[in-house]
C-alpha cells in the first residue's frame, strides 16, 4: 500500500527523537551488548571511555569522583569565562569598571562572576584532593607513572591558572597580589645579592621585568596575564588534559586491585548515569555556593596605597609564608624540590602490588598517620619558635645574607622531611612507605602554612591569632 507524502512527513515527525538520538550515537537504541559497544566507539564524546567499566571503578568509596568534579568544575570555569570575556576590558583603565559592571548592571553577571571564581578555585581543592586519591591508591605505578607527571603539570597549570585570572579585576586586591608574585619571580636575586654578581647577571631582575612588561605593574602587566589567562595556559591544559585521558585508556583504564579485571559492567548506561550524577550535584552545588558567596571586589588598584597585609591569593600563601624566611629558599628552592620529590615517586618507588589498595593496607594507614603528626608537631614547632624568637636577621643584625639563604625555617622543614621519608624507607624496607611519607608531609606543609599564612598573619606579615586583634589604622 502506497502511503502519501503527508503520512511519511507526520511519521518521520513523530519519530523526529529517535532519529536524531540514532545520528548523534550513530546506532540504534542500545540495548544490547553488542549496540551499547557502539555507543560507546563510536560517539565523539564517548569514545575517550572505554565499552567496559571495571566495577572497582564505580564505587564511590574508591575514587570519590574527584577527577569527574575537576572535569566538571573545569567546565564551568571555562563556560563562564567566555561569558565574561565579553564584557572584560583588559586595560588599566577600563578593567576595574567592567568588572565593576559585570557585578552590578549586566544581568547574572555577579552569578555569572561568582560562578568563574568559586569553580576555579574548587578546582585547586579538588585536583589535590584528586591527586592524594591517586598517590594513596598506589595509582602512580607502572605502567601509569608517566600519567602522574601529567597530572602534576595539571596540578601546576591549575595553581597558575587561577594565579592569573585573580589579578585581572585591578582593584586592590589583585594589584598587590601581583606586586607580591613578581617580587617571588625575581627571588633569586637574594642568592645574586648575597654572591655580589647581581651587576654582571641579574636573572631575577630580568625575570621580573619580563613578566611585568617593566620596572612597575601597569598596562603591559596586565595585558600580558590576560594574554596567559585566556590563551596560553587553557592551551597547555587541554593539551595535557587530552594527554591525561589518552593515558588513562592506554595504561589499562583506572587502578584496580588485581584479581578484579574481570569483574566489569559495559559503561553504558552504568558509568554514564554515574557521570551524570557528578555532573548534576557538582553543578548544583557551584550555583548554591556561587549564589550565596560573592566574589571580593576592593577598591580600584592604587600603587600609592599599598594593602596591609598585601597577600597573594590562599592558594599561594603558603608559598608567601616561606618567602618571608628566604626569598630563594621559599620561592624557589623548596617549592622547585617538593615538586620534583613528587616527581620522582613513580620512579624511586617500584614496588608491585599496591595499586587499587588504599594505602597499601595497615601498614600504610599507620606510616601516615605518624606521618602527619610527626610532620604537624615539627613545623608547628619550627613555626612558633620563629614567630616567637625570630630569625638570625633578627639576632645579628650583620648575618651574611647566604647564612639566612643556607639554614632558614623552609630549608629546614624541607630536610626534615627528606630525612623523615629515608627513616621510613630504612625502618619499614619499603619503597612504597617512604613514599607515603613524603607525600602525607608534602599535604601537611601546605595545608599548615597555607592556614598560617591565610588567617594568622596580618599587618607587617605579623602574627596575631585573631583578626579581631589587628591594630586600627
């Protein structure tokens, strides 16, 4: 029977979804292995994921989805910075008051801005949480220590990201955030200083003055962050995140313990209706926050008036903290050997067996709990007798400088936790001890000196336990 032209028109209408679900999967419903293996092969999307999930992979209590709420927060952060870009105005004299108007007139734009820094900054809480999840799971071992370097430059990107995107509103705020960062860049010019070739080789100076575009913050400085904000860094991070997810599927998928490979569920519609549970209670959680909890926004940037306490952002405070010892120590030293101590982890801890187990079992449990504690009673320890004593400065007023750069308060907390680490190793025979040692102080060394530098130091970097006692200006 010949059906007219209006039939199939109304039959093709009433079929309009599934026809344009079977092009966007580019299959049928599936409901069948076989069709759920297409989906998810042959799906742009979908394909980064593999046709199998293991179901280690699925329960929450492993892995907590802290990489799919990065992801997540990633996105957000990137949707809303378009969104922003259209109003911003990267100009010394123009940038305060858009960002004054995207908070005030344009509409949803204080949502819009609340959303970008509050998921920005999420991002840094939970790529680190991310990364423990990772470390304590012994998820770095082979054949995915490669993939754990890749995550340290995500980690890193992250920090400088963020870093960037808190000095483009110019108000005061950011302005001195930035004084304060291109006074860590130039930091090796203490060790120049103290060695007498700053004359003749000036690498901190010309650091400095390349960042900056100058001798001073100004229009160049700011054109140039927006520049690394908005182009260079979200470059090098999607670039290291396709990496990053290339070799999750490469080296097997997620970190299992062994035995259970065999144990797994195709990953649609199971890994997908997970995904999308993330999705949904990250995005809800980001407008509630983001609803309730503005963005600062001080007065506009005034080189004449500077802030007391001028302070970099909370992520970095604990960088900030240890500048204040020894500009090379703490701005380059220590902070260039924590990151190549996390480095090396994969690669000096090569024992087998540990993957997919939280903390490799009791032994690991305890290793870092006296782990933590050891470290939290030393550098609380170092920390108030520096706060309450002082320094060699402090003592000898005409201490060689190179003294103060050789044995400060982040020199030696770095020692300590170098040796700490090679007790372990030695006490227990384990690699992979030693390991957890290392990485539980490296948690505990920013945790505290971020919360040192965040909420105890005030006017002059001096110590005061409560705000409350801040003298009045």
């Amino acid at each position: 029977m010949n059906r007219s032209g209006m039939d199939k028109f109304k039959e093709n209408l009433k079929n309009i979804r599934a026809s344009f679900a079977a092009s966007l999967l580019r299959t049928k419903r599936p409901i069948s292995g076989r069709s759920r293996a297409a989906v998810m092969l042959n799906n742009f999307f979908l394909h980064i994921q593999g046709v199998r999930t293991n179901i280690n992979t699925l329960r929450p209590s492993y892995t907590f989805g802290l990489g799919l709420v990065s992801l997540f927060l990633l996105f957000f952060t990137t949707i809303s910075g378009i969104l922003l870009m259209i109003y911003y105005s990267p100009s010394t004299g123009e940038a305060y008051n858009t960002v004054k108007d995207i908070t005030y007139v344009v509409f949803a734009g204080s949502l819009m801005r609340n959303v970008h820094k509050w998921a920005g900054e999420g991002m840094i809480i939970f790529v680190m949480l991310h990364m423990a999840r990772v470390f304590y799971t012994g998820s770095y071992s082979r054949p995915r220590e490669f993939n754990w370097l890749v995550g340290i430059m995500l980690l890193i990107l992250t920090f400088v990201l963020n870093l960037s995107g808190y000095m483009l509103p110019w108000d005061q705020l950011s302005y001195w955030a930035l004084v304060i960062v291109s006074n860590i860049i130039q930091s090796s010019k203490e060790l120049t200083d103290a060695l007498g070739i700053t004359p003749y080789f000036d690498i901190g100076g010309m650091a400095k003055e390349f960042f900056l575009g100058g001798t001073v913050p100004g229009k160049a400085t700011l054109i140039r962050v927006y520049f690394l904000h908005i182009m260079l860094l979200p470059i090098l991070l999607f670039i290291f995140l396709g990496v990053h997810f290339w070799r999750i599927r490469k080296d097997g998928g997620l970190s299992r313990p062994a035995g259970s490979a065999e144990k797994s569920v195709f990953s649609w519609p199971d890994l997908l209706r997970a995904e999308t549970a993330v999705f949904m209670l990250c995005l809800a959680g980001v407008l509630v926050y983001s609803f309730y909890v503005d963005a600062p926004l001080r007065e506009m940037a005034n080189p004449l008036i500077p802030e007391n306490p001028a302070k970099a952002p909370w992520y970095f405070l604990g960088l900030q903290e240890m500048v204040s010892y020894s500009a090379f120590m703490g701005g380059i030293v220590a902070p260039g050997l924590a990151i190549l101590g996390l480095a090396l982890i994969p690669y000096l801890d090569r024992e087998d067996g540990h993957a997919g187990i939280w903390f490799s079992g009791r032994q690991g449990k305890i290793t870092a709990l006296q782990s933590m504690f050891a470290g939290a009673a030393v550098l609380a320890g170092l920390l108030a007798f520096v706060i309450r004593f002082g320094w060699f400065r402090n003592w000898w007023p005409d201490v060689p400088q190179i003294l103060i750069i050789m044995v400060n308060p982040a020199g030696i907390w770095v020692a300590f936790v170098a040796l700490w680490s090679l007790r372990v190793i030695k006490k227990t025979g384990s690699t992979r001890m030693g390991a957890i040692a290392l990485f539980t102080m490296f948690l505990v060394g920013y945790v505290m000196l971020t919360y040192v530098g965040t909420e105890l130091r005030g006017p002059n970097w001096e110590f005061y336990w409560l705000k409350s006692q801040w003298p009045m200006h």
